[in-house]
C-alpha cells in the first residue's frame, strides 16, 4: 500500500516558478521544493512544499504529444467546476499556460492527506474494511454521475450526442498514432464495437479512468475524499465509466490489478452482478442494456491507452519508470475485451 505522500527526490523549484506562485496562488509563500510522485503514467506529478504548506503540481509532458492527450486544462476546469458539489474532489488554485514557466502547460491543487491502493486487494485490510471501502467507492460513482452538468457550469463541456461511437474512432485514433507491433484482438474490436453500439444514453459527467488508483481514501475511515486524474473527462455516457471502473473484475490480479478469479467473500470484495446491483438501486435504474459491449468497450479503451505508455516509453517520454512493462499489458487486455464481445454476441 503507497499513500499520497509517496514521491521522490526533492529539488528547488525554478525562479520562473516561484514568481508565478508569487502572483497567482493566494498565501503561497515560498521557497517551494519540488518532489516527482511515485504515480501518474501521463502527466508528470510532483509534491510541492514551501513554508504554506504542501500542494501538488500537474504538468503536461514535455516534448511532443498525441492530439488531444495529457488535457491538464480539461482536468482543472471540471476539478473548478465540482467544488462544493457531492463529489469529493481536491481543491484547485491556479492553471499556467505559458509554457515559459514550466515547459508546458500545469495546475497547482491542494495536497490532501489520505491513502491510495495500488492493489485493488488491499492485502492490509480486513474483509470489513474492504467491504466499508468498496461501498463507498460506489456512492462516490453515483455521487458523480447523478450531478447535471449545467447545474455546475459545464452544459459546455462537451458533446455527449453519439458518445460511445465517437470514443470509438477517437481512441482508434489514438492507438493508430502510437501503434506498436500487431494486435489482433485490437483489429477485432475496431471492427466490432461500431457495429454493435447500445442505445444512447443522456449524457452526465464523465471521469474517463475511474480506477481506486485514481481516489484518495480518508486516512483511517472507509471513506473516498478525492478523486483525482481528470484528464480524460468529459461529457458522455455514464455507463461506459461504469464499465471502465468496473471492468477490472474481468482482468486478472497478475495482469493489470484486477479481481477476477479471487474468492470474494472471504476477501469482502462484491462479485460484480451485486456491486452492479447497487450502483443501478442507488442512481435509479433498473438495468444496463447491453452491459457486455460496455465491458468490451472499456477494455478497448485501457488497450489504446497502454499503447500509448509503451509508445512514450520507446520516444523517452514516459511519466513512470515502468511504462514500457505497462504498456506491454495492451495486448493481453485487448484479448479480454475481444473474448467479452464474442461471448456477447455468440
């Protein structure tokens, strides 16, 4: 288990930075030392600590990038947008756009205090703290698909008519560009999934990478206090974040931390028909309409974005140390999701 706290080698944070904290963070005071966190395989993040206390600071990459990636503006304004409203989010104070300052584009937000799983087992915990966890998490989901986008500033935020089908050639796109050695189960799904949309949905805020990695947890309550990594939000079909939060009980553990296979109720963890089950009492549905297109849909999504951590890795870019031996997990992952959609329409 690894904490909000974990991060790397402290150094002093560049002149050009502390006159932009000077001017634009209220209170700040510096000197500020900056330190690499240990997480974050698309945008760099670092810890940043001066004598007003402890922030964190978001960047884009530097260096070229894929059209429409590493959208730190997008995380702040819907991070902006949702203070104060159910949904438990980290405090923001400033975006800087000039690339003079930093090399690219960055936010500062507040540092919150709490935990983060890597290992979706949570092996420290007991069958009850798993469990008190796990519900929660789902309230936080609900939490955030119940609000309506115009009550919080962001009927604008984008186009949520033919989402899915849209998501499907943005992110046939993105893999193209960052496109690696064959994957056959990608070809498949390419062909697949535009032939097989569900039914339209109305369209709700959409986190895009709803993982318990990307959620920071009250330091010793079963509590979720922050959801973090927004940079693929938008607006959009509800149930497909669903399904990408919930796709990991298809994946399993010693492939990307997932939960297939495990033996739930020893462990406190729901099977996924009664974690399901709770997500559609809570937000007032009564089913999911093809629910397996939706699974397939999301492994897709997690296959595309793996091949562009291994594409990072191979130009020098990557964010984390691990990223090729991440990026390698497309393949497998993209298998599952191919699996799901025969099953769907066998």
């Amino acid at each position: 288990m690894e904490d909000a706290n974990s991060a790397s080698a402290r150094e002093v944070a560049p002149a050009e930075l502390e006159r932009w904290l000077e001017a634009e963070v209220e209170g700040y005071r510096g000197p500020a030392m900056l330190s690499k966190c240990g997480f974050g395989q698309s945008n760099p993040t670092f810890r940043l600590s001066s004598p007003s206390g402890h922030y964190i600071l978001r960047r884009k990459p530097l260096g070229p990038l894929l059209p429409k990636a590493h959208a730190i503006e997008r995380e702040f304004r819907v991070l902006q947008a949702l203070q104060g409203s159910p949904v438990p989010t980290p405090k923001v104070y400033a975006l800087c756009e000039d690339t003079q300052v930093m090399g690219a584009a960055f936010y500062l937000m507040e540092f919150v205090e709490g935990r983060i799983f890597y290992d979706q087992t949570m092996p420290d915990l007991s069958a009850d703290e798993r469990a008190a966890i796990f519900d929660n998490i789902n309230q936080a989901v609900v939490d955030l698909h119940r609000v309506d986008p115009s009550d919080v500033g962001l009927a604008d935020f984008g186009r949520s008519e033919n989402f899915v089908q849209r998501q499907i050639a943005t992110w046939t796109k993105q893999y193209r560009a960052s496109e690696g050695e064959h994957i056959e189960a990608m070809e498949r799904l390419i062909e697949w999934l535009p032939a097989n949309l569900p039914p339209e949905q109305s369209g709700r805020i959409f986190h895009g990478d709803l993982r318990i990695d990307n959620m920071i947890l009250h330091p010793t309550e079963p509590r979720v206090i922050a959801l973090l990594d927004w940079e693929l939000s938008t607006l959009g079909d509800p149930l497909a974040d669903l399904a990408y939060h919930m796709m990991v009980w298809r994946i399993p553990p010693d492939l990307f931390r997932g939960l297939a296979g495990l033996d739930f109720k020893r462990m406190g963890i729901p099977r996924e028909e009664d974690y399901l089950r709770l997500y559609l009492q809570r937000s007032g549905r009564s089913d999911i309409p093809c629910w397996n297109f939706y699974l397939a849909f999301s492994l897709f999504r997690v296959a595309a974005i793996l091949q562009g951590v291994w594409s990072r890795a191979q130009s020098g870019q990557a964010s984390a140390t691990d990223a090729e031996t991440v990026g390698r997990k497309a393949a497998p992952l993209a298998a599952i999701g191919w699996d799901i959609a025969r099953a769907a329409t066998a």
